[in-house]
C-alpha cells in the first residue's frame, strides 16, 4: 500500500471532504455536514437513501434555476437584444425538468415526438419551442405544425411535406435553416471529446447536420417562395467539443459571415438565430478529465458573442433575436446519483470496490469515457488509505472511476456520483435486466418522486413470448 500523500493529491486532497471543496463549483447543492456528511439541499445521503431507495437520482431545483438563469444573464450582458433560452430536452427528458425550465420562461429544443411529449408534458409556450432533427418524418412534422411551433429545416424535402401538410390544414409554420460551420482553419484545432487528435474541422464536416453555404442560399430562395412557411432566421448547433472558447468563438463567426453570404445573394435578413449548444460546464466529465474546466461559460458566451456581434456589424447587419440550446450547462450539476457500497475485493495487489449503480446509470463513461467524480457520501473526513477500481455490479467492467482514491470504506455505507444529470437517466439502460431507480426532487419545500423506481415487471412489459413457445 502507498503512502498517504502519494495516494492524496492536489485534486482529492487528502480526503473526501477536501476532494469536494477542491471540486466545488457556483451553483453546488452539495455540503458536508460537521459529522462529514455529504448533503444535496440539506439533504443528507444516507436519509435520502433510506427514504426513497437506493440506487437513486436526486435532483436539486435550486441548482436547474440558478444554471438557467447564469447562463440567461451571462448572453443578456452583452447581447443587445432578446435573448431566448432553449432547454435541449435530451440532456435530461423528465418532465418534471421541463416544468422547472418552464416556469423560469425558458423554451425548448426537442427532437421527434417523445421529446415534443416530454416538452409540453413540462409546459411550454410553442412559440419558444423548436423542433430538430435530420430525419423528420411526415407525423413528426405534423405535430410540429399542431403544436404551432418552430421548425429548424435540416432536410431539402422537409420543405414539401412542410407546404402540403400547412396546405391541408390552411395553415402557416415558422421555420429556420440549420446551417454548418466546419472552417477550414479548425483543420489542425485537436478536440478533448469528438475522439480526434486534429482536423476537427473534418470531423464536423462529416456530422449529418446542416447545409452548405451554397445549398442554404438554394433553400432560403426556395422558402421564401412559400407562403406556407415563414423563414425566422438560422439555426446552427457546434457540439461540445473544446474547453477552449476561441474554436467555438470561430464557428459562430463563420456561422455570422454565412447568414451575410446568404444575405448579399437573396436580400433576406433573420428575424432570428439559434447558436444551439454544445456549452461546457465548469466540472466537465465530458474533457475526459476531472480537474476543473479552465473556462467557464462566461468566458465561452462572451468570446461567441462577440464573434457574432463583430462579423453582423462588419456586414450591416441588424442583430437578431438570438436563441440558444443549453442541455448539459443546465441540468450537469443539478443531479447526484446516489448509492451504496457493496462488495470489497482486495486481490492481485489490487482492490475492487462494488457499488449497487452502474454504467447503466453513467452510460457516457463507457460511450464516451465521460469522467465522473466519485465520493463516499458519510464519514467525508476519513484520510485516505488505498487506491481502487469503483465498479458496478453489471457483468461488465462498469468502471465508474478507476484508480481512485478511497479511505477503509464499509459494505452498505454511502456514495455519490456528481454531475449525474446531463445524458444519464435519459441514455439510461437496463443492461442484465437490471431495473432503473427512482428520481427525486428537492424543492424549496418538498422532495417529490419525479420518476418511480423500475421493477424486473417493468424491464420485461412490453415483451411477450408466443403461445406455441410455452409448451
């Protein structure tokens, strides 16, 4: 076994309690009690775990409202007109997420009709709701139409369906044209996500999403010809690929200088533009790495908005109405996902410590190898003693954290995971039939069930074995 500061570090300090505090970020619902309990609102762990079941997703609302609204304010400083703030449901698609958003006036990016459910499910003004996607089918977008919101055309056909299905019903949509932005001097720019070392611009060349600047001008002359579809302005969405806010900055700016191309080429100026998301969070699993993010959003909005606000000035342009599409900024941090410890195996001159989560629960670390911050939830003062494997229970690796470290921890006591709320429960599997746990709430006043615990019924509801199979 090392000795205690070579297992220690500037990162976790040299136990739980002072991994957290090294960790802590602007809008934490965490605290550890005198005791050294780790608490989410004032909430300790263990009795949330004893209340409600382990494992379990304990979702801060104070957390949801204060990202929503840092990241309003941080464009509302400098943007000189109205700002929208677009929650992308598919960071975390409960509902009751939704309602939160929506009662702070946010309004919403969905995809295909479970997310366009979830969104109204939530509450939502269709006026601030859009509908993506590169595959829309015609009953998708006829629910666009009904529900009467924004659709963000990424399809040269979606125009005929749009037209006929307005037609039938006499009606009119609002739609945007999604644009991509790859420029050519992102060609060398290396990438902490998207899984390349260089030409990143290749990279989101290749993504499915957008239109060239030459099809764009094709596709707005096109719209405008329509009088069943009114052209709002432009939509574009750079994903979260960098910590460093100059590349994101230079995909805007290319962004801008194509909504001038297409304006020089068809006199058409957007009443609108959807800079969608990608927004990196100050802990950032998504680096692959667990030491805090350099650059915080701030950093990122002004940096992009000033590439925007530059290049529309250079080209006489009138700012629009600006649009985003913040997921992961939004719901990262407001959700731990709590458990506990199970099995201890010490072999090989190595230790396994079991908990009764997963990768299941955490899909990006074994899709993405996403980097999760793991702290045992009581007794947050113990001095660290050893280094371990923190696995799942599923017969896979289900490696949560590898090499970790850890103090002498104890069969049944509690863990935590951070940032558990962005593209955990809505990539969730059920992986060896293992049931998904419940989602709380804890409100100013309340702590709600959000999502019931699964049971072994539920994994197995919608299959059936035929009668000639049972005999």
């Amino acid at each position: 076994m090392g000795t205690i500061k070579a297992i220690g570090s500037v990162l976790h300090g040299r136990n739980p309690r002072q991994h957290l505090e090294n960790m802590i970020t602007r809008t934490d619902p965490f605290t550890v009690s005198k005791a050294g309990d780790l608490c989410v609102n004032g909430h300790t762990a263990e009795s949330l775990l004893r209340d409600y079941g382990s494992p379990l997703y304990v979702v801060s609302e104070r957390t949801l409202r204060a990202n929503f609204r840092r990241i309003r304010k941080a464009f509302e400083d400098v943007w000189p007109t109205r700002v929208v703030v677009m929650y992308a449901i598919k960071a975390n698609n409960n509902p009751a997420i939704r309602a939160v958003i929506h009662g702070e006036g946010g309004g919403g990016d969905c995809f295909g009709l479970g997310e366009l459910y979830a969104t109204f499910e939530g509450g939502a003004d269709p006026d601030l709701v859009a509908m993506n996607g590169g595959n829309k089918t015609e009953e998708e977008l006829r629910a666009a139409v009904d529900r009467g919101i924004n659709v963000n055309i990424d399809a040269d056909d979606e125009i005929d369906m749009l037209e006929r299905i307005c037609e039938e019903k006499g009606t009119t949509v609002n739609v945007a044209l999604r644009i991509k932005s790859a420029p050519d001097d992102l060609a060398e720019t290396p990438s902490d996500y998207l899984g390349v070392n260089r030409d990143t611009r290749l990279f989101l060349m290749k993504e499915k999403w957008g239109f060239s600047r030459d099809a764009a001008v094709e596709l707005v002359r096109q719209i405008l010809g329509s009088p069943r579809l009114r052209l709002r302005g432009f939509n574009i969405h750079t994903p979260r690929f960098t910590q460093d806010p100059a590349p994101f900055a230079r995909c805007n700016q290319d962004f801008a200088e194509t909504v001038a191309h297409i304006r020089d080429q068809t006199g058409y100026v957007p009443d609108l533009i959807d800079i969608g998301g990608g927004w990196p969070r100050d802990r950032d699993p998504e680096s692959r790495k667990h030491e805090l993010n350099p650059n915080n959003v701030e950093r990122f909005v002004e940096a992009v908005a000033k590439a925007l606000l530059k290049t529309f000035e250079a080209h006489d342009i009138p700012v629009p109405e600006l649009r985003l599409e913040p997921g992961r900024f939004i719901a990262g941090n407001s959700v731990v996902l709590l458990g506990r410890i199970g099995a201890i195996k010490r072999d090989c001159g190595m230790v396994w410590v079991n908990t009764d989560f997963s990768t299941n629960n955490l899909i990006r670390i074994d899709t993405a190898g996403s980097a999760y911050h793991f702290v045992p939830a009581s007794k947050m003062d113990r001095t660290y003693k050893e280094r371990a494997q923190i696995v799942g229970p599923t017969c896979i690796d289900s490696r949560i954290v590898d090499d970790w470290p850890i103090p002498a921890l104890e069969r049944g006591e509690p863990a935590a995971v951070l940032d558990a709320g962005m593209y955990s429960e809505s990539s969730a599997t059920q992986f060896n039939s293992v049931p998904r746990p419940a989602t709380v709430m804890i409100g100013e006043k309340s702590i709600d069930i959000i999502r019931r615990r699964e049971t072994v019924e539920d994994v197995y509801a919608t299959t059936c074995v035929p009668e000639r199979l049972r005999r």
